[in-house]
C-alpha cells in the first residue's frame, strides 16, 4: 500500500485546485490525485461552451451568495476568506489572463478552456503532484489516524483526504458508511420543454423576460432563448436551480408565465396598446413590432391573439387588443419535461451542510477528512458561480490541510 500524506479523490476542478494550492502551501507534502475516468477536467473542458466560465465578476461576499439556492448562508464566511479577486488573482500570477464579459460573465482570454486545464496540468506537474487516472474509488476507510482507500487498481493510504467527486452517488454511499448524511440529488440547471404554437417556428429568438412558474414561490428574470424544444437562457435556468426539488417533485410538468415587457403590468400595455391605434390606425398590426420585441416574436404573439395578418390597429376591438396585451404581459406555457443546459450536468443534492467546518471544509465527524466543489449540497445558478464554489473549497481545504495537524 502506497503512502501518501495528503490524496484527493475527484480529477476535476475543486480537487485540482486543491492540490495545487496545499503542494504550493507544503512543498515537502506527498500528494495523490486518483481520478475515476481516463481523463482529467473533463466538466472545465465543457464549461461556458468551451471556453470556461471561470467565474462571475461579483465582488461583494454578500452578493455573492445570493446566487447559491442551496449552500448560500455557508459561503459566506468562506468567500470572505477566498472569493473573485482572488480567484482572478491566481490566474494571473500564474500567467493566465482573464476577462469580463458584459453580463459580469468571466473567461479566460484566450477564450479557450483547454487555457485552464493546461495551466492545472503544468502546475500540478510542476509542484510534483502525482496524477492516476482509471482509479475507481471502492472504499473509504479510517484506519486509526490514516485512511485507507481501496481503488480498482490498488490501495492507497493517507493522513489527510478531501474528496472532490462533484455528483457520484457512489462516492455518497461510501461516505454514508462513515456516518455522513446525504441530501437526495435531483437535477439543478435545465431547461423547459415547452411546445407551442406559439414558439414552434421561433428557435434561435432570445429576449429579456419575466418568468414565474404557477403555482409555486418561484419567478425571475433575464434573457430567455427560445430553442427547439423549448425555453432557455438564464432567465429559465435561474429557475430550474432555485425549483431544483419542487420541479422535480412536480415531475418537471407544470406551467409558466412570461411577461415579454418585464416591470410592464397587462393595463398599462393595454393602455398602450389602445394609443397605437388611435396613433396608427391604417397600420397593419403585425407588420411593425412593437416595445422593441423581435419582429417573428411579435407576429406570433399578434396571431395568437385572434388577429388576422392583414389587420389593422383601427379594426382591432376591445377583446383584441385585451388578447394581445395578455400574450404580452402574462403568456401562460405548459412545460412537460427538461432538458439538460448543453452538456453542463449540476445537480442539487450532497454532503449534509450542517455535519461541515466551513472555515477549512473539514468533516465535523472525521478528522482529517475534508471536502470541496459540489460533492456538498451546494449548487448555483448558471454565470460562473460553481466554479468560485470549487475554488474557494478547494482553496481553504488545502490551506488546512497543509497546516500541522
């Protein structure tokens, strides 16, 4: 059995940081990654459609952690500790430089997420921290003060381990035998399937809505894309992850309503609409958008109110443009199911929060034992916001981990 002092279980972003950050903290330190799959990094190679989402230009510890459904009121002592500006920081001493993009967004420079995952292997190569891929995880046990890890291609034992596996049920199983508790998992970032007349022939046409889901506490905001097989963009994927375990409850069947014209009420677009046609009365209704919608958006909202292409705003009657102003303001949708948001697979669920030191991510119930990223039941919404999780996890675990016991 191979001896090393300090092994993380998980080869993706919170366990590469981790152990980049405790071999740059202890140099004399021995430290193993074992990593399930025959690759390394595989969800930062996907993220942000392959230009990685390092992070999301918020720098208040407060704000920050309004963007965490499940893990929010924990973070906060950690982000103090760790949080964006150091996250950008470390990128850069290490020659990696990053941007902001307009909706606070982060991206490496480059615009390549191969950039991230080259500058975690060049370290981790640098520091002399040992990489084994193809090494499955069967059993986590505590033998007096080491652990003992029992992998498909051989045993490893460690004084210290964080585990960094993100979303494993199998990884869970072995941490309930050692007495952790496990919030169930259900999907958290995904998008609605919606078919509608309405949006059938719309795929590609993004806007900036109000969403609420009827029926339940949930509504939001932001740029909503109408896809093939559905709604999407943030606006949508807010609220997938806030009504991660309601939605799933509802078996992900429900119905929506979006306003087209946020922070606009359906009597004053009523009013507005009845200005037009006095304004414009030989104008062909649908010809012309209105309140800066897309034009194909528009028509289809016009026709779904009963009135006809050739129309006029004089030949429209009281019922009309009442339709029109609901399809605007509170365009009722029946969702029937989700889809996965491209290939970025989140899920709520974890490690019980409560049984957690948040100041070094250790186990309250094993010494030694630490976690980070969202093997916890911590998740956010889409922009970024795992990531800061992963690194700030990954960051003050190693801070610990790399002080004397």
């Amino acid at each position: 059995m191979t001896n090393h002092n300090i092994i993380i279980i998980g080869g993706g972003a919170a366990g590469f940081f981790a152990a980049i950050n405790a071999a740059e903290m202890d140099p004399e330190a021995k430290i193993l990654i074992l990593e399930r799959g025959k690759e390394v990094l595989t969800k930062v190679r996907i993220s942000g459609g392959g230009r990685c989402n390092v992070t999301h230009a918020e720098f208040n510890p407060g704000d920050l952690t309004k963007n965490y459904p499940r893990g929010g009121k924990e973070l906060r002592g950690p982000f103090h500790s760790f949080m964006t500006g150091d996250t950008i920081a470390w990128f850069e001493v290490r020659g990696i430089e990053l941007k902001i993009e307009e909706d606070g967004r982060i991206f490496p420079v480059s615009d390549s997420s191969e950039t991230i995952i080259n500058c975690f292997l060049n370290e981790a190569n640098r520091l002399g921290v040992q990489i084994l891929k193809n090494h499955s995880v069967q059993h986590i046990e505590k033998i007096n003060e080491h652990f003992k890890i029992s992998t498909n291609n051989g045993d490893f034992s460690a004084e210290k381990t964080l585990v960094a596996t993100g979303s494993n049920p199998k990884i869970w199983s072995l941490l309930e035998n050692l007495g952790h508790s496990i919030e169930n998992a259900v999907p958290s970032l995904f998008t609605f399937n919606i078919k509608d007349e309405r949006i059938k022939d719309l795929p590609g046409i993004s806007t900036f809505a109000s969403v609420k889901i009827i029926g339940m506490n949930l509504e939001d905001e932001g740029p909503l894309l109408i896809t093939h097989w559905g709604m999407s963009g943030p606006a949508v994927l807010k609220l997938s992850a806030w009504g991660a375990r309601e939605l799933n409850a509802a078996d992900y069947k429900f119905q929506i309503s979006v306003n087209w014209l946020p922070n606009q009420t359906f009597e004053g677009i009523l009013k507005q609409l009845k200005d037009l046609k006095l304004a414009h009365g030989k104008q062909q209704t649908s010809k012309y958008a209105q309140f800066e919608l897309p034009k194909r958006l528009w028509q289809s909202l016009v026709k779904a109110s009963v009135i006809e292409e050739t129309a006029i705003w004089a030949d429209l009657n009281k019922d009309q443009l009442k339709n029109l102003s609901l399809q605007l303001t509170e365009a009722v949708f029946k969702v029937t199911g989700k889809s996965t948001f491209k290939e970025e697979f989140v899920t709520a669920g974890g490690i019980n929060l409560k049984e957690i030191n948040f100041k070094t991510f250790e186990s309250k119930l094993h010494k030694n034992l630490f976690f980070a990223g969202e093997v916890l039941n911590i998740d956010a919404i889409t922009g970024g916001f795992n990531f800061q999780n992963a690194w700030t996890s990954g960051y003050l675990a190693a801070k610990a981990m790399s002080s004397s016991s």
